[in-house]
C-alpha cells in the first residue's frame, strides 16, 4: 500500500515503512505525520504483517519535524503543532502497543522527532554513517514523538538531559555505546541484516512478543511485587495459548516450532 509522504511494502510477512520525503530529508510535515498514522494502523492490523520495519527513503532517516512549513503557518503555528503531534504521536502509539516487532533501520541523520522515532522502535540498525541529535532545545523547543519518554529509559537521565541541553550529536557506533541502537553495519549491508533479522522474527510467536513488550514497558512503574504478579497472569495466559503450546510441544519432540500455522 502506498500513501504519498510515506509507502508500505509487504513481503514475507516483513512490512517495510519508508518515509518518503527524500528531497526534504524526510522530515515530518502535517501530511507525512496523517500518513503515518494511516500506516501504523494497517500494520497493526493487517495479519500478513507479522513485522515492521520503518527506515527513510535517500540517504537520511528523518531530520525531524519540517520547520519550514511550521513556520509557514505564523500565529497558527501552535495550533498546527497540535495536528501534527495528534497524528505522530497516534502513530508511535500504534506502533508501540502493536504485538508485532517494530526495527528501526537508520540510514542516515535521525534528528528530532526524526531520533524520537527511532528510539520509539523495539530494535534499532544503523549505517555506519548514521548521527543521531535531538536538536530541540538548540532552537528553543522541547521534544516530541516519545522522545522524552524513551531517551531516558534506554540512555538514563542524565545522558538523555546531556543530549537535550548541549544538542550533542551521536555517531552510530557511540549510540551503539549509549544503547540507542543494537547494531552498525555498513550501509550496503543494513537492509539486508535488517530483512533478515525482520524475517526470522516474523516466524515467531509474534502475541508473546506483544506480551512481552508489554511487561518489559510496564516495568519501570511497577513495583517489584506488581511487576511478578504481572509476570505470573502473562507467563498462565501464554502457557494456554495456541504459541505457547506449539512451542512446548517442539521442545519436547525436540523440533522446531511454527508459530505462523
């Protein structure tokens, strides 16, 4: 499926995402932002997608939102701020609570709301030649797209609070080292790592993926006890599941499981 800021792809159970604003780094403008949230939804949705990949489309991941048509809009501009968020940020939602793996392939600048998205996928790849910024508070903004809920959680607070007031820039093998991104792999190799790496994931149990998920974003408001009940009610609602018994059962024929039938 395709949208005009953004397309959809499908093959072997693998949704690729690619936003599709080349000539402008990818940045997100209000329609670029409708459009991913369109998207989002038939990924969550669609039962052929069984994983999701989101890169961009040239040589950049996204630089961020588009402040040239933000500031088009002059006294309006925060009311159109609202509409665009309204749709990332549904978008990210989407994405988020989906069963489905979400992996970022950055192949280029992830600046901004560009760097939100990244840090918002489950697994993040980058190119080699890959820098991530957060770059708002260097023009006086604060950030979006679930960057000041993530950043923390994968960087600390006071590594993510460094990145926000100095507007460092991260090379890829340093957000390798800070645990933005997994993994770095030279440019012509990444798409492919990240196929197929989309592709085993997709014979997967793709609900105890969701589940787990679930408990690990939980986690960090739970208290020790809460988190274990958790634990306990997920481990029981698996354990009866058509992938939970499937993958028992290969276990102890000693095969390998199908999750996918």
């Amino acid at each position: 499926m395709e949208n005009k800021k953004v397309l959809l792809t499908i093959e072997n159970n693998v949704g690729i995402v690619t936003l599709n604003r080349p000539e402008a780094g990818n940045g997100i403008d209000l329609q670029l932002s409708k459009d991913l949230l369109d998207i989002a939804i038939i990924c969550s949705e669609n039962e052929e997608i069984r994983t999701v990949v989101i890169t961009g489309a040239g040589n950049k991941f996204s630089v961020g939102g588009d402040l040239k048509s933000f500031s088009s809009e002059g006294a309006e501009m925060p009311t159109h701020l609202k509409m665009v968020t309204a749709y990332l940020h549904g978008a990210v939602s989407h994405f988020a609570r989906m069963n489905k793996p979400l992996i970022g392939a950055v192949n280029g600048v992830a600046a901004g709301a560009g760097m939100s998205l990244a840090l918002s996928c489950d697994l993040v790849y980058a190119a080699e030649g890959s820098k991530f910024v957060m770059a708002y508070n260097k023009i006086g903004l604060t950030p979006d797209g679930s960057g000041s809920y993530f950043l923390p959680r994968k960087v600390g607070m006071n590594r993510a609070l460094e990145l926000m007031y100095t507007n460092r820039m991260l090379n890829a093998k340093e957000a390798a080292e800070w645990g933005i991104v997994n993994q770095v792999h030279p440019e012509e190799e990444l798409m492919p790592a990240v196929i197929n790496l989309a592709e085993a994931l997709a014979e997967g149990p793709m609900n105890a993926f969701g589940a787990t998920k679930k408990l690990f974003y939980h986690s960090l408001q739970e208290t020790l006890e809460s988190q274990m009940a958790m634990e306990t009610v997920f481990l029981a609602e698996r354990a009866k599941s058509a992938e939970g018994k499937e993958g028992i059962a290969a276990f102890l024929e000693k095969r390998e499981a199908k999750f996918k039938d």
